[in-house]
C-alpha cells in the first residue's frame, strides 16, 4: 500500500492524525470526500478527478495533494462518506434485522449509485463499511446457529449486485425485439411464468428471503 494512501487510512481509523507543519489546513479530509462524493453523484464516478474536486473546494490541485494525491487514496475516502454511519437495526428477531439491514444498505447504494463502480477487491478498509458489517453481525444472536460475519458479506454482495441490475434497468432503453428473439431461442424460458424483473429491489428481497431460509434451514 502507498505510504499517502495508509495515512489517509489511518487518519480515517483514528489512529493517526493530519500533519500539523506548515499552515492551517482549510478542510479536514471529511470535508474533502464530502465535496468529491457530491460531485460523483453528480458526474458519475470515472468523471471524478484530483482537479475536479481541487475546483470546487476552491483550491489548486497542487494544494489537494495535502489531503489526498491519488484518485484510488479518494475514492478509499468517498466510499466511506457516501457509506456513512449505520442506523440503528431493530426487529423482531434476527431474521427481520437482516432484511432492515439490507433496506437501509441498499438506500445508501441508491442514494449514491457510483459505489457499484468501486470494485471490491477483499475485506474493506474504511471504518464505515466495517461499522455496517458490525451492525448486522451483532443483531444475529449466537443462538440462532448462524454464521453471522459471513451472512453479512453474502447480503452486501447481493445488495452490490442489485444495486448494479437497478442503475442498468433505469438506464437501459428496452428492446422490443429482444423478448420475442429470446422466446425463440429458448422456448423454456418463453413457458416460464412471466415476470417482471425491472424492479430490482423486489428482485433483492426475493433473492434474501431465499438466502435467508436457507441459512435457517
């Protein structure tokens, strides 16, 4: 990991704190990600640049460097702003708390639909997308014989994945000719009950609901 990119890490976790030499910083890295996610919501995220965000904060990108001086050290710090705190998660039993969970969760990804963007490439790294996890994993009781950590990377993986779907249905124009060819090729499908899969999130609490009666079972 570049040393830049650690530090801005570590400035988010806490655990070290923005240089004090030189003169007084006019923004604190929040301030810097919240200026960069307001334009990504914008512009979309392959839009967003260092002299973008140095723009409209104001400032030359010689001086944003201070805060970050590589777009992927932004992004790590965008994605946990867009991300942000978790609500509280209440239900009934755990079950319920999960399908909040994925609710609130897919809000933020609605809210800010550039995240399907930022590929995941292992665990987070950011405080926020930890502090979600930890939500949902302290709302499954030990009792219930669920692998708590791991039921909550397979639902943010489906949130991820129908979060993409719903920018595709929004985006994509409908092809008339594409049900009829499709109905032609595959005549298993033409027979199947119809359905209509444009709205993502009932496709979402579809696919949670199997999981979670499978993980019940």
């Amino acid at each position: 990991m570049h040393s830049s990119e650690s530090r801005a890490l570590k400035v988010l976790w806490g655990v070290e704190t923005t240089p004090v030499r030189g003169p007084k910083a006019r923004f604190s890295p929040e301030e810097v990600a919240a200026s960069a996610v307001e334009l990504a919501d914008e512009i979309g995220l392959d839009a967003v640049s260092l002299a973008r965000v140095a723009a409209r904060l104001g400032m030359t990108t010689t001086a944003l460097y201070r805060y970050v001086d590589a777009k992927a050290t932004l992004v790590e710090l965008m994605v946990d702003a867009a991300i942000g705190d978790p609500p509280g998660i209440a239900g009934r039993d755990w079950r319920a708390r999960a399908r909040k969970w994925v609710r609130l969760l897919a809000d933020r990804y609605a809210a800010h639909p550039w995240l399907t963007d930022v590929k995941a490439t292992g665990m987070p790294r950011q405080p926020r997308p930890y502090a979600w996890i930890d939500a949902l994993v302290s709302g499954i009781p030990p009792t219930s014989g669920v692998d708590a950590l791991r039921l909550a990377l397979l639902l943010d993986s489906l949130i991820r994945s129908y979060a993409t779907l719903e920018r595709s249905v929004t985006a994509a124009d409908p092809e008339p000719w594409l049900a009829a060819a499709v109905a032609e090729r595959f005549p298993a499908l033409a027979a199947a009950p119809q359905q209509d899969v444009s709205d993502a999130r009932a496709e979402l609490d579809y696919a949670v609901d199997a999981v979670l009666r499978g993980v019940a079972s």
